[in-house]
C-alpha cells in the first residue's frame, strides 16, 4: 500500500510540475474514468456483478483497465467516476496475465478541481434524464408506451422524481426529465449480443443515441436511460460514459436497460443511482453476491420492496454512508466519533425523515486504520405509505465501511455466522440490544426508542464499559 501511495505522489508531481525529470514519461496515460456495473435479473443462477473500469484517452482511445488493479491503484475508485485523470500503468512483463484488460499502478486526477479524494462529489439540484426507448430491428415489440415511462420518472407520488428528492432530503431532482421513442436501432439483436457472450454496449449507446439524435437535445439532460425492448446479456447496466452529444461534451450518467430493467421501479433507481457514481452495498457474509443486504436499494432493489400495480417493485432507501458520500447529511446531523468517552443519550432519528432535528449518522473511527475505513451507525424504520413500508422493522443499522473494497459499505450482522441475506434479527439492533466491534473499538447499545427514531450510548473503546457501569 506504501508501495502504491509514493507512486501516487511522484505521478501528481509529473503532472503538475512538468518540468521535473520523471522516469519514462510517456507510459503516463491521461483521460476520463468510465465506470459501468452490471446488475443479474433476480432470477439468475449467477449473482456476481461485473464492473467495467474504461479510460477514455485525451486522444480518444477507449483502453480497459483491470477494474481490481484500479480499484486498488485508486485508493477510492468511485470518487474518481468521470473525473480527468492519470494513469501509471504496471509494469508490461510483470503483467502478461492482464493482456487484455490494463493493469494499473497508480492512479491520481489531474484537475485541482477533480482532487476530491477527500470530500464528498456532492450531488446537488436538477439532474435530469432522458428515457430514449430503442427496439432491435428484427424485434416490433413495444413492451410499455411512451406514456409509462414519462409517468415514471415525474414527480407523482411512488414515482422517481419523488423517490430521488425523498432520497436526498429534498437536496436532488430529476425534474425536466422526459421520453422519447420508439426508435429502431439499425441492427437486429444478435449483432449487439453474441451467442452466450457479453453486450456491446458501446455499440447499443452509439446506435441508440444516433438513432434517438434527430428528436432529442442530448445537452438538455445529465443522464441517459437507454430502454431496450429484448433482453441484453446477464445484466442491466448503468454508469458512465465519457463523450460529445449534441455539442456537450463530459461524463454522462447512463443506463442500459432491459425490458424487467423498467417493467420495476426499483432496479432502474438502482441503475440511475450507479450513474451517480454510487457502488454497491452489501452485507458481511463474505460471499460473491453483492444483492445480500435489503436495507439499501444499492444492493437488495426486490426484497423488502413496496409493490405498485403499475410500477412494480418501488425502490427502498440507500444507506446513510451513500447518503453522506453524495452529499445529503447536513454536518449537524453528524456526530465522528475519534476521541476515547462515553456518549450516552444520543437521539438518532430515522434516515428517511427529511426535516430531522436530531442526529442521523454516527461514524466511529478504527484507531491506527485508514481514514478510508470506519463504522456507520443510523436508524431504518418501517413508514406507512412510503418507500420503507416493507423493510424488515425497526432498528438501528450498522455498516462496517472500507471504501477500498469493491462494496465499501457492509451490513453488520451479529449472527455468527452471518446470514446470507441481512434482513435478519442479527443485522437489526433493537432496544435493550447491544453490539462490540471487532478489536472492542466500541460499544454501542440502543436505550430505548424515540419519537422518530432511537436513544443510543456508544462506549469508545469497550473497556470504558467497566469503567463506567455502561452495561
């Protein structure tokens, strides 16, 4: 890790002070990051999720990186989604087994302005998006009209306006978003998905757009829904996509969507919230499926789901540390914990409640770890009539975050071992409950419930417990 942070540094040095003698100059490689998940249907067999990490070249290159090479390289790959970077890549024969994809050592952005390794890329005000609805030339089918997807994304209640803006604490809309289409792409099906083999998404976009161009002001709109009438690959997917449409150039947030992609609410906001630059979330049980934790639509969009006749599976909450990485918390909602002390009394209200006067994140610092790596403390409750109606209960939950890691933040769950799916009693602390973190960095226990939340006390570190009469 040492190894990597000092070739961070020296790359920034090259970048910023041209004029210093730097070894082998011209490996250094700049441009803008793409980031693209792929999401499974919830029926498929495998529910691991690929992550597609492109460099798009300042010379218009689109090079392919080895997305854990990046990830580890990045230090904290998702701040960077879209932003204007440099790229040392690894050394070519110490990385034969990478032929394909690029194997990078270091990896640091280059405008000051793109230096937010630090702070949040707050998400701010209108984001709106286009819904451009494409059909394969050898397929007529129109699964949903033009007037459904227009519907979708207003500011109805249930609706994806309304989701985003009760999201983020009324920090964020879509408003302006609108729909086009249908629009006949120039190729059937098998020309975009091979037999058995991956979607050309580069493709579908450049074919979708273009055939979409004629009717719609791409420069109107931050994001991009691309609604196909057939099933792509394994996957729905959303992201990034660096490029110039109607004279804009700049990374737009982008979709890929199959007909069960849009027929429910839920997993086209979990797309839009990857065109955010959000990640996936995830419970602890250590497994390769990234769709364990129902708590936040970032990870579980169908379980604990509101249902709506039209709209299918409506999109539950993200986690509070998702909330607070674009932005939403305000800092007097926040309490970090780094200091030895017993906090007793502390008023958590729930993290769906928009006009809250109490706390509603708790971040409790690791001694000796990485700033990177910490614990995340809010309040889920079920509310009638809203996107959390259906979730599990009340409690409050935890989250081990490592933002390093492919999903930083995790459900802690205190069933041993952990559930596979966290909507289980372990991932829920309830009143008289209690939890102690691994090495005894702390103790947290829920006194009793609130108005619109829970009381809890937080021993830091656990051996002031017994100094204290704390349990």
């Amino acid at each position: 890790m040492l190894h990597r942070w000092i070739l961070s540094v020296v790359l920034l040095l090259c970048i910023v002070m041209p004029g210093l003698t730097c070894a082998a100059p011209d490996a250094l490689l700049r441009g803008h990051l793409e980031l693209v998940w792929g999401d499974a249907a919830p029926d498929a067999a495998d529910r691991t999720s690929p992550l597609l990490v492109t460099l798009v070249s300042d010379d218009g290159r689109r090079i392919a990186l080895d997305p854990e090479r990046a990830r580890l390289a990045a230090g904290d790959l998702y701040r960077l989604q879209g932003k204007h970077i440099a790229i040392m890549p690894a050394p070519t024969l110490a990385d034969k087994a990478y032929s394909e994809l690029l194997a990078v050592e270091s990896m640091v952005p280059i405008d000051p302005v793109d230096d937010s390794m630090n702070t949040p890329n707050a998400l701010i005000g209108t984001q709106a998006w286009v819904s451009i609805l494409c059909k394969f030339s050898d397929n007529t089918t129109e699964p949903k009209d033009l007037t459904y997807f227009g519907n979708m994304l207003s500011n109805q209640s249930g609706r994806l306006d309304d989701y985003w803006r009760t999201v983020s604490y009324g920090k964020v809309n879509v408003a302006g978003s609108a729909a086009y289409g249908w629009f006949v792409l120039p190729h059937p099906r098998a020309f975009y998905i091979p037999a058995n083999g991956s979607a050309n998404l580069t493709q579908l976009f450049t074919d979708c757009t273009a055939a979409a161009d004629s009717t719609v002001n791409f420069s109107l709109f931050v994001g991009i829904n691309q609604m196909f009438n057939d099933n792509l690959d394994c996957c729905a997917w959303g992201g990034s996509r660096y490029t110039t449409l109607d004279g804009k150039t700049g990374s737009w947030r982008v979709t890929w969507e199959p007909p069960w992609g849009y027929q429910n609410e839920a997993p086209l906001a979990h797309e839009m919230g990857h065109g955010f630059g959000l990640p996936h979330a995830n419970n602890s049980d250590r497994d390769t499926n990234p769709y364990d934790n129902p708590w936040d639509v970032m990870s579980d969009a169908w379980d604990n789901a509101v249902g709506d006749a039209t709209f299918g599976a409506q999109p539950k909450h993200i986690n509070i540390y998702h909330r607070d990485q674009l932005g939403w918390v305000d800092a007097a909602r926040k309490l970090t914990i780094s200091s030895n002390g017993l906090y007793s009394g502390l008023q958590l209200d729930r993290a769906s409640l928009a006009a809250s006067s109490h706390l509603q994140m708790i971040k409790l610092a690791i001694p000796g770890a990485a700033t990177t790596h910490y614990y995340v403390i809010e309040a889920r409750m079920k509310i009638a009539a809203s996107y959390e109606a259906a979730l599990a209960g009340n409690a409050v939950i935890i989250h081990e975050v490592d933002q390093t890691r492919s999903e930083p933040a995790w459900s802690v769950d205190a069933t041993v071992p952990p559930a596979d799916v966290s909507n289980d009693e372990g991932s829920m602390f309830k009143v008289g409950e209690s939890w102690v973190a691994p090495g005894n960095v702390f103790s947290v226990r829920v006194d009793s419930t609130a108005t619109d939340g829970f009381v809890v006390s937080i021993a830091y570190p656990v051996d002031l417990v017994f100094r204290s009469g704390f349990e």
